[in-house]
C-alpha cells in the first residue's frame, strides 16, 4: 500500500479506492493488520463467572479464548486443549478447574495443566507445552484489552481519553447491563461502518431525531494518533454532563463523547454510562456489529442523545449497506473529503493505507 495513496492535505485528497471495501485480497491484509492492534475483551462487570469465553474475539483473531478469574488474578487462556485440540469451554461457567470434554484433562484457572488420564508411561511429561498459552490481558479503569502484538501499549493508546475525562474516569463505577447488549449481521465491508462512524455530516439528512436532541453547531472531530473524539453538543433543554471547572470542556454542554479507537472500537460515553461497539468483520462483504452496554446512572438511560442508540443505529445500518451496494458500481472509484467535516474518516484512511 503506498503512503501517497491518501494525500496528507485533506484539501487535495481522494477519498479510499473501492477496491478497499470489495476485494479479497485487501481485506486479507486489513485482517492481518486489526489482529495486530488492541482489542477489546469486556468489563470486570461481565465476568462474574469463573470461566467466560470470549466469541466476538474469536472471530477477529481467529484465536479461541476464554477468560478465566483465578484467585485473585485474571487470564486470557487458549481455550482449546492441548492434548487435541478440543474446545475446552462452550459457555460461562464456574468451579475449580477447567475439563476438557474429550479425555478429560484439566487445567487449572491459570492455564497450567492439572491432571490427565491415562498418561502415566508417557515420556517427558508434562511439559511446558502441556499448559495453556496466554495472551496479555491488560485492565483500564474497569475495561479489558489484549492485543496479538505484545509491544503494544495500552497507555499510549487510551491515554487522550484519559486526559481529557480525567474527572469522568476517576469516578467510574460501571455495570454490564446484558439486557441493552445488541448484535447485527450487516451486508457491509466493515470499513464502511467505520467511516460512517466517523462523521457527523451526516447526521442531519439520516438521523432527524438525534439531530434534534443535538445542539447544531458545535459538532467537532479531534484527531489523535490511535483515536479519534467526536463530541455532541447538547440542545438546551436536553441532558448533558457535569463538568468540573477544571476540566478541558469545562462550561460546554457535552451531550456525549463518541472515542473511537483504532482500528475497529468505539467506546460512546454518555452521562448514563457507556456503549462499546465492537466492529467485526466477517468477510468482505459482512461485518458483525456488538454493542455493550455498560451503566453508570440508571435513571438517565432514556433521556438526550444516549437515548436513541436503537433507532440510530438502524438508520446508520441502512445507509452503510447503501455504500456498500454503491462501491460495487462501474461507475464509481473514488470521492473526494469535505475538510470541514470528514478529518475523522480521512484520518483512518492515511492510517490504514500507511
Ligand atoms: S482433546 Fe482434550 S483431553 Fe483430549
Ligand atoms: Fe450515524
């Protein structure tokens, strides 16, 4: 991929080929590249079981894992036996050790191998081969990352955000809540999704109630190396969060903050709490979007422009899809960027092209 493909100046440049979003053998690269960046594993708050497996990574990483609470500490295991090759573990569950359904070898929490029937006279074992290998499992404030690429830093990367919401990390208190949890198959590459994402210059013309619960003016688009802010102002009479004087945004009326994180997360923040969308792709034409749901305060979970994540999302859907039907044409390659409203959407391009 050359590194003048998406110009620099967003002035100039053309948006991505439609190459990008329909052929096999870019998506087989972009594959390679999101299993190399952070991924997100969930919140303490879902992992009261002993045992969780972990699907939606599964599918990104093409790694079956399984999060384990042993004593005080918390594992990403393979979940998959290391006698041959068995899934060890299909549903959260808890108790003491981990079986494997086949022959019956077990495991303790930590991924090391417990007992095994029927290999007494077997030579050199066990072996370090024998237990289960880890990924890194890395906490912020709650939330549980790991990456293929153990040189990543978690820090670097989530860091804006930490800055900038000093006062709202701080205070975190987050619960799952399974019952707001959402899952679509859609018929999209899942760059499509993510430019849609990032940008609110659509807002008015596919979201006529968010746009009302939005203040007109002051959307803006912060571009950061690994992430980018877009942040809605909220209407005057509409829910909005309680900034410290301190603060960057102090004496604004934020409505909510949309994070996303390179290259397939987005962490939405609203004075309710937080939406995770997790963006997997399925194939070249299909993406899988999760959204979780992570509550803070209850009673504001139908009020502002947190309140319509449903009917928003299915407008978002419809015209994603639209692209996607439309980048198949003849007669289409490549657009060009509104610089006013579309620096999110060109910052992932120059970043995954680079
Ligand atoms: S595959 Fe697990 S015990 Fe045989
Ligand atoms: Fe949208």
């Amino acid at each position: 991929m050359s590194e003048e493909l998406i110009d620099s100046d967003i002035r100039m440049a053309q948006t991505l080929p439609s190459e990008f979003y329909t052929e096999e053998k870019y998506f087989t690269k972009q594959m390679e590249e999101i299993r190399q960046c952070l991924q997100f594993v969930g919140h303490q708050s879902e992992f009261d079981s002993d045992m969780t497996p972990i699907p939606h990574l599964e599918a990104i990483l093409k790694q079956p894992l399984l999060r384990t609470n042993h004593e005080s500490e918390k594992h990403l295991l393979a979940n998959v036996c290391t006698h041959r090759g068995m899934i060890l573990c299909q549903e959260k569950k808890n108790g003491n050790s981990i079986q494997c359904k086949y022959h019956g070898r077990t495991f303790e929490k930590n991924g090391k191998l417990k007992h095994m029937p029927g290999f007494e006279n077997v030579e050199n074992y066990p072996a370090d081969s024998d237990n289960l290998p880890s990924l890194n499992l890395e906490a912020w404030f709650g939330f549980e990352f790991t990456s293929l690429n153990p040189s990543l830093k978690l820090e670097s990367i989530l860091q804006p955000i930490e800055q900038r919401l000093n006062w709202w990390v701080k205070d975190l208190n987050l619960q799952h809540d399974a019952a707001r949890d959402r899952e679509w198959d859609i018929d999209a590459n899942w760059i499509l999704y993510v430019d849609n994402y990032l940008e609110g210059f659509h807002i008015p013309f596919v979201h006529p109630e968010l746009n009302n619960a939005l203040s007109k003016e002051e959307y803006s688009t912060e571009c950061y190396e690994n992430a980018v802010l877009q942040i809605g102002m909220a209407n005057e009479n509409d829910i909005c969060f309680d900034i410290p004087d301190d603060a960057v945004d102090a004496g604004k009326r934020v409505a909510a903050y949309y994070w996303w994180l390179y290259p397939n997360m987005m962490m939405n923040i609203y004075p309710w709490g937080v939406s995770m969308n997790i963006i997997v792709p399925t194939s070249v034409n299909t993406t899988k979007i999760l959204f979780r749901s992570y509550v803070q305060n209850p009673e504001l979970l139908e009020m502002g422009a947190g309140a319509l994540l449903d009917k928003v999302e299915l407008q978002d859907q419809n015209v994603v899809e639209g692209c996607m039907r439309g980048l198949r044409s003849r007669l289409y390659h490549r657009g060009r960027y509104s610089a006013i409203h579309e620096k999110g959407v060109h910052h992932f391009h120059m970043k995954l092209t680079r």
